[in-house]
C-alpha cells in the first residue's frame, strides 16, 4: 500500500503513498489564495447586519424546532504569556494574571446568557476550549469553567462525548495534565510546530522537545484519549534535515492525530509577522520539499490522510467517519459528530446555530460592556441565503468527502445540478484538464494528485470569492 521514497527525484517528481500523490508540479501550478472552508460563506462576510437580536431568535427558533438535539460548545481563551510570531489567531499578550480572572468572571456571565436561549434537552456531546492559549487560566480557574457550564448546560454521557482543549506543553506539569483530564478533557492538542532550536528561536517559541513528550507522557497515563500534535512549515529557518529530526520524534511519540499546517506570512495582517525575517523563510521551492518530506513521513509511517492538513492514525475516529461518509468540517477543523448547532462563547468566538453564523466582539472592551450590560455579545454574522445553504453542502462535500454526487445535490436541493452549476462545471473543465479533478457520470471526483489542493477545487463553487478578494486569505499550500 505504501510507496518508500528514497530521496528526492526533482522538481517534476510525483510520489505515490497509499492514495495520496504528491505533485509538485501541479502544487506550483495551483498554489494560489483562498479559504480553508471551516464555513461557508467564510468570515469575511459577515455583517452587523446580523446581531445580538437576530441571534437570539435564530437559537431560540432552533430549539423550538430540534429540542433534544446535541449542541457543540467552543470557548476562546485569547491570552497568551508570549507572542509566537507565527501566529495568525486572535490573542492578547500579558503575563498580567489578574486579566485571566477578569475573564473568566465575564465569561461565565455570558454562559448564561447563551443557555437561557439552549434547554438542558440539548446535550453537550463536543466541547472545545482554543485560544489564545487556554492553558493560561490555571487549574482552579479551568475548573471553575468546566463546573460552570455544566450547570448551565447539559453535558453528554462520557461515552458519547468529545471534549478537548489545546495546551502549551511549556506551561503544564504532569499534575496539571492529570487535573485536566479529571475535569472532563479526554482529548488533548499540543503546539510542537518544530523541535529545531533554530526556527524556535526566530519564531519566539522555545520549547524542548523533552517537556512537550513529558506532557504527552502524562496526558496517556492520565486516561486521555486521544493526542493531537500540530506542527507548521515554512517556518524560518527550517531545513529539511532539522524537519526531518522534528517528524522523527512526533512519530515516536504516535499521536493520534496530526495537523500540519502552512505558514502563510501576511505581515500587513498579522502584526507580529513583521519580526520574522523574510530571507530566513524557506523558498517556495523548499515549502514543497518540505511538504513532500511530512506527507512522505506520515503515510509511511501509517497514517491517513484525512484532509486539508490532517492525519489520523487507521483506528481514529476521524478515519471511521470518512470512511463511513459522516465527516464534518467546522471552525476548529475536521470533526466526527454530525452537523449540529454550534454556541461560539468568549471574545471574537464564531458560532453556528440553525442557518446563520454569528461572531462575538473582537475587542476585550467592547465584549466586557456587552456582558456587563446583559447583552449577548454578537457584533456581526450572516443568515445563509438559499444559495449559500446550496453552495455549502457542494463545498462540504468536496473538503470532506473529496466529491461530488450531483444527481443527489440536485434531489436534496431540488435544483438541475447542471444547469444551477453551469458556469462552475465549465470551470472544472480547466482543472480538470491539469489533473486536480475528474467529471463522470455526474460524479465530480477529486483526483489522487488533487487533495492535498481541495481547496483550490472548492473556490470553484464559492461565489462571493472574487479575485482579488483572494489575496485576503492564506495560500492553498
């Protein structure tokens, strides 16, 4: 099944792992801008248009409709005790800790604000706490919030649930990670990025590989379930050999799951970027070794592709739900329960209830006065249209399935997938002629040389996506 690739064979090679071909030809020839699809339409459009009012009917509305079905809880932590300058999330640097406590108190204000609009028919069966680094709030304080929404909403079964939160390996002991899990958490993601001391250095991020499998270590004694490792290249600094030595000790390790990121360098939109040295990032040609290199390492080392930039060990969850054709993909990324309503909660958190999405205030200030006031903090959002609610399950389709049966679009939508899809079927003809995908028998398919580029198949069917608005978003590789 698995192909060993012996070095490199140039810059037309193609290798063949499992069913995952790594072109770089096709890379170079594809890698533009666009979206990553955790919704559709993406952020970018949403407006005030939508707000606070208009939540709290559109929940209130999907309770009446689905009263006893799951909910999914996201909480943003924003803090963070040092900047990595990589870094593209929405966070807050300080190592001020009474913020920390400030924030916990606002937020627990508005966990119940959003449960008054959620009956404890609906249970909690997934939980993520991102950040920001969530591990900022110490122990007592993750377990002040934990009990806290568990008295304001209704917690899943142990066995029917997923609750995870993302840690920094350089600011847990093997008690703290012990206490984690004994708040709930049966599913752990650590920063690793990359164990080069150099590329730590010029990203403002030192972390010993020792301290990051000590935590690992502990989180597999305490109970945890599942461990998620993320790593990034295109890093500065990054060779391949120090990157080599990197997805080494990750697969001694044998994390559940893997997500490898891209950087994607936007000083102007990212403010931190601007410490990073652009002659130390590695050449686009360099990205894709380096690409080449993880894909390589991780299929033949076991694991499946899932999509996008994740891998899955075969007995992962992820791998049975794309196998049974019951993936999902939302804001924090590829997720095995079925598509129900997301509740966004803390400063700048996106959420998804019914057929609109809604984002809180970005600003501390602004989300403080919201809460104080006894407001839902929403600043803005979108009610899907007809289209978008079309054009969404087209683009989930391709990012977690990798295809398309239209004549199926077509009955669940009741549109002639051909003649709704005209223009974008015509489209595909180009790509398709590069080898990204096949159309056949109404079944639109991406090709084995085509996923780690499911991106850039899906922007086909995104009809807010103008060209230059493009230029707004991260490259596709």
């Amino acid at each position: 099944m698995f192909y060993v690739v012996s070095g490199w064979g140039g810059a037309g090679s193609i290798f063949r792992m499992s069913t995952l071909e790594f072109d770089a030809d096709l890379i170079r020839r594809c890698d533009v801008s666009g979206p990553r699809y955790t919704s559709y339409p993406t952020a970018v459009q949403f407006t005030s248009a939508f707000g606070a009012d208009a939540y709290r009917r559109t929940a209130i509305a999907s309770s009446e409709s689905s009263p006893f079905s799951p909910l999914s809880l996201y909480v943003h932590v924003p803090f963070c005790a040092s900047p990595c300058l990589y870094c593209g999330c929405n966070r807050i640097i300080t190592r001020n800790r009474d913020r920390a406590r400030e924030y916990v108190s606002k937020l627990k204000r508005e966990i119940e604000l959003q449960a008054e609009l959620f009956p404890r028919t609906r249970p909690v069966d997934q939980l993520h706490f991102g950040g920001g680094t969530p591990t900022f709030l110490d122990m007592d304080e993750l377990a002040s919030l934990m009990e806290h929404l568990a008295t304001c909403f209704q917690f899943a079964e142990a066995s029917n649930r997923e609750y995870s939160i993302e840690i920094d390996p350089r600011t847990l002991t093997p008690e703290d990670v012990k206490a984690l899990a004994s708040m709930g958490f049966d599913r752990m993601s650590l920063g690793v990025q990359d164990f080069d001391p150099a590329v730590q250095a010029a990203v403002n991020r030192v972390q010993s590989k020792e301290e990051t499998l000590r935590v690992a270590e502990a989180a597999r004694a305490a109970g945890v379930r599942s461990l998620s490792f993320d790593l990034i290249y295109g890093l500065p600094r990054q060779t391949l050999e120090g990157f080599s030595r990197t997805l080494s000790a990750v697969l001694d390790a044998r994390p559940d799951r893997l997500a490898v990121y891209a950087y994607a360098h936007m000083p102007r939109i990212f403010k931190a970027q601007k410490h990073i040295k652009a002659e130390e990032l590695p050449s686009p040609e360099q990205r894709l070794q380096l690409l080449g290199l993880t894909v390589s390492a991780l299929t033949q080392a076991g694991y499946v592709y899932i999509g996008m930039d994740h891998f899955a060990l075969p007995d992962d969850e992820l791998v049975h739900a794309k196998n049974a054709g019951t993936l999902q993909r939302n804001f924090q990324g590829y997720s095995t329960h079925a598509d129900q309503d997301l509740v966004g909660l803390g400063v700048s958190s996106i959420g998804k209830v019914g057929l609109t999405y809604s984002q809180n205030f970005k600003s501390l200030s602004d989300y403080y006065a919201a809460v104080d006031a006894g407001h839902l903090p929403v600043q803005r959002g979108i009610r899907l249209t007809e289209d978008d609610v079309i054009r969404r399950a087209v683009i989930q389709q391709l990012m977690c399935h990798e295809s398309i049966d239209c004549a199926a679009i077509g009955r669940t939508f009741g549109i002639d997938f051909k003649r709704y899809f005209r223009v974008e079927l015509e489209r595909l003809q180009e790509l398709q002629g590069m080898g990204l995908v096949y159309v056949h028998r109404g079944c639109i398919r991406i090709t084995e040389a085509g996923r780690l580029l499911m991106r850039r198949v899906a922007m086909v069917f995104d009809a807010y996506l103008a060209p230059r608005a493009a230029e707004s978003y991260s490259k596709v590789i």
